[in-house]
C-alpha cells in the first residue's frame, strides 16, 4: 500500500490529508491558536473532589474544568505527586537522577479518590481526549511520552511489547534489547513499529525521549498551575513519527517553512527519506491539484455513494452513529443474496474507511443488507474486523445481530470531523418548505395598498419570474389575472421579473428614481 502525505497551508493553520493508494483515508486539522491536543502535559490544580464519581475537576486553563477519574490517577500517582513537587521547588541547574529518585508505594486499583488527594494538590496530567461540545479535556495521570519505536512511561520498570508483533523470537530479541538499555525507574512499551529494529535505532529513540522527560523537569521549575509544561508535536511531525514507513513515497507541502520543518524532523528519525519530500509551487490549489478537495467533497455529508451504485446513510447522535447500506438502483431480483453479500463488501470497506476520515467515536450501529446465508454473515464480521486493525483508535467489531445489525465501539479522543458539502437553500432555509403561494400574493397586496394610498409614485414590483406568470396568468372565467384586478382596485402599477431573486423575495422601486422604497 503505497501512501502520501498532502499539507495545505491555510490562513487558520494547516491541513493533512493521508491518502492511501490515492485514496483519502484521513484528514486533519492543526489550527495555528489551537491547545488541549491529546498528549499535551499540563501543571494543573485540583479544583473540586467528586466522591460520588470517584474523580476529581482539575483546572489546567480550559475554560470548563478537565475531568480526572481514579481509574487514570496511574498505580505510581503517590510517585508522580512527589516528582512534580521536587521539580517545581527544585533549585539546582540539573535535572533529577531518576536513577536515584525514590519510587514510592503504588496505590490500589479499587480505592477511593478521596484516599489518595486531600485538599487542592498540584497535579502534572496528560490529555486523555480532548474537549467535546460541552464537556472539557479528559486527562490522566499515568504519563506516557511517546517515540518513534518506543513509548516510555516514567515511575515504572516493566518492558512490554505490541500484541501486534506475533512472532515470539522476535519479541524475545525486542525484550533484551531494550532490558539492556533501558534506564532505571522507567518503563518501556515497544510500538509495532520496532520490529526488525536495531539496538542503535532504539538507542537513538530512547535518548530522542529522554530529552523530552528532562525538559518536563526542567518546565516545571517555579511554575503555578495551570499553566501548559509540554506541548505534543505538531499533527504533521506525529503523523510521520506513528505511520511513517517503507511505504510512504511522498510527502508533499505548499509552504517553504514546513518543508524545512519536514527536513529537520525526516533528518532525524530516517535520514533515507529525505528524498520522497516535494515543495509544491503552483498556482492551483494543492489539494485541487492532488484530487484532495473532490475527495473531502464526495466522502463527507450524510449520503455516501458506493461505485456499484449502492450507497450509505450516515446519521449521529451524541454518542451514537448509525450508517445504513443501501443497494441503490442496481439490485437484482434474480440473484438477491449475491448483490448483497457484494454491496455489503464493498459498503465495508467504505464504512472501515469513513470511521477514520471522520474520526467517528463511541458506539456505530450498521445496518448492512439482509442475507441468509451464515457464512456470507460470517464472511462480512470477519471482513470487517480486518478492515479495522489498520486503525490507530482502539477499537472493537461485535458480531452480527438476529436483526443484521453490527456493532462498532471506536475510541473517541476528539471531535468528530465534519465538513458542510452541502447549502441550505436561501428560501426554505433548509426545511424544504417554503410560505404557501397565496399567503405570499396577499402580503404583496397588503402593501401596494398602502403604498399606493400613502405615496405619490408609480410602482415597479419586482419579483421572481415564477411569481410574476402567476400574477399575470389569466385564469378566470372572465379571462382576467390577478394583476389586472390589482390595477383596477389600487391604481396602475408595473411588474418587472428578476431572475436573481429567491422564489418568495419581491420588492418595490419608485419607477421615476429606480430606488428601491423601504418598508
């Protein structure tokens, strides 16, 4: 699978499309003013302890308080407090020995917040998920600084490697190597990443992370909550630090200064790569130019069209996505399980697809076409399921139901993207109905009436031409129109048609100055 990196610059910040063999496979924003990314460490201040949730309100400088539940509190929090105590109050130019600092009694998984935080301590947290709608930053205590091929977690001593390194040589090989290297009162999770890694490759990852610890420390020093201690790198650096690999041949960008940023980062972490980053120059847009902006255009919206001529409905609540297959036109009656077990394929993959474009969380219900046979019902779960392991939130695919239902739970750390791909229309303003025709004909008689009885001008009404064949139109049995019998109660008058106006808008013009007279 061959996959690119497109940045657009904007006048807000940035824009990063991942395309996956062509295809538009994730989309995301990094807004020059934006904060409370996921990752981000803050020194905040415990503003209000909630038995009854058994969680605690921090403050880190949002304006609705993060939420700390004891189940994120980390078994080493007892350590934690202790570490950023010293480090704010610590008075040397160097930062802590680890290998020196003493680890302290780790608390129970079943307690109570309110055994482990009395009165308003400062606390150093981690953004778990980021705000949504009302509610703010969810965060966490048990820190994790991530690298390329490692994650390092500080307070702890365990080496762990991704359950999606299946061979047992090779996460033995992993185990002592980074066991070897590994320094005291840290633990070490090694990502999927790592595999068929060298010591050097990790030893260069270790100290890249390192680094970031001791700059936390160093952060720390003297400051008063809330207040931010370390930033997550930008989208795009993240990006590459988690995806990038063999197969990336790309990586392109408008703007000269994130090419170099690119650079500096690339030089870094894979020297090799250097080659694949392109400074793109024209005129036309680089999503234009890349198919980027058709894609963001077909893929988002409440209808999504599948190539066979099927298609998906997608509907959402606060915490609860439902997609619908259709097969559209194209079904046939003749073989009716084979259309559906190949529209359900098909709408698979679109939706495995659509879960990441969108970053759609919390639980998604699919109303797949109904089939019969067990093993197509099989075959569709399993598909499903194979679809989803690309996917970096945690996630699970559940059987189908009796009903033909799947369910999807997606982890959800941020707002769900969603981009407008369609205009309210002007006149109904999106209800789809609009004021009845003779409601509109007698506000419009209404006010030549009293234009004509209080002012001395000649009338021009202008309205939209559909409007102006109905006035005009002679539809009685006398053979007269509604603007004829106008001109014989209120005087004679003009209609002018204006193709510009909404079907229900009309105005009046003082014909001798062409003004247009204002109620």
């Amino acid at each position: 699978m061959n996959k690119e990196l497109i940045i657009q610059s904007t006048e807000s910040g940035i824009e990063i499309a991942l395309l996956e063999d062509k295809k538009l496979s994730e989309l995301h924003f990094d807004n020059s003013g934006g904060s409370y990314n996921i990752g981000d460490l803050y020194l905040g201040k415990v503003k209000k302890i909630m038995p009854g949730l058994n969680a605690v309100f921090v403050d880190i400088g949002h304006e609705k308080d993060s939420f700390l539940h004891y189940t994120d509190l980390s078994p080493h929090f007892r350590s934690l407090l202790k570490f950023t105590d010293m480090a704010i109050n610590d008075k040397s130019g160097t930062s802590l020995d680890m290998s020196k600092f003493t680890i302290e009694p780790e608390i129970i998984k079943t307690g109570k917040i309110t055994e482990v935080i009395q009165g308003k301590p400062n606390i150093l947290v981690q953004i778990l998920k980021e705000p949504i709608s009302s509610k703010g930053p969810r965060v966490s205590c048990e820190l994790s600084i991530p690298g390329r091929f490692i994650v390092v977690t500080p307070f702890n001593n365990f080496v762990s490697v991704s359950r999606k390194i299946h061979s047992s040589e090779e996460r033995k090989r992993l185990q002592r190597i980074i066991e070897s290297i590994k320094p005291a009162n840290f633990g070490v999770i090694v990502r999927t990443a790592a595999e068929g890694q060298s010591t050097a490759e990790f030893h260069k990852d270790l100290l890249t992370v390192i680094e970031s610890w001791k700059s936390i420390q160093h952060n720390l020093k003297g400051m008063k909550p809330p207040c931010k201690i370390l930033s997550e790198q930008n989208k795009t650096t993240s990006l590459l630090r988690d995806l990038l690999n063999d197969n990336f041949n790309s990586i392109i960008a408008d703007n000269s200064s994130i090419i170099d940023e690119i650079k500096s980062y690339i030089a870094k972490i894979a020297p090799d790569k250097e080659k694949i980053i392109y400074h793109y120059q024209n005129t036309q847009s680089v999503f234009e130019h890349y198919g980027v902006a058709k894609q963001i255009k077909a893929s988002f919206g409440k209808t999504v069209m599948l190539q066979s001529g099927g298609y998906l409905i997608i509907e959402h609540t606060e915490a609860l996505h439902v997609i619908d297959v259709n097969s559209g036109h194209k079904f046939s009656s003749e073989n009716q399980e084979e259309t559906a077990f190949k529209t359900n394929i098909e709408a698979a993959n679109e939706i495995a697809r659509q879960l990441r474009l969108r970053d759609l969380g919390g639980i998604v219900v699919v109303d797949f076409i109904d089939m019969k046979s067990p093993d197509n019902r099989r075959d569709i779960v399993k598909l499903m399921e194979d679809l989803m392991k690309p996917d970096r939130a945690k996630h699970s695919v559940l059987p189908l139901s009796k009903f033909g239902l799947l369910q999807i739970t997606r982890q959800r750390l941020r707002p769900e993207i969603n981009i407008a791909t369609d205009d309210n229309c002007p006149s109904c303003n999106g209800t789809g109905k609009i004021r009845s025709t003779q409601l509109l004909i007698d506000d419009i008689e209404k006010h030549i009436k009293y234009l004509t009885s209080h002012l001395n001008v000649k009338l021009e009404l202008h309205v939209n031409p559909i409007i102006k064949s109905h006035l005009t139109f002679k539809k009685s049995l006398l053979g007269k129109s509604i603007y004829s019998n106008w001109k014989k109660l209120y005087g004679s008058f003009d209609i002018q048609s204006d193709e510009s106006y909404e079907i229900i808008k009309y105005a009046f013009f003082d014909k001798s100055t062409s003004e247009e007279i204002k109620f």
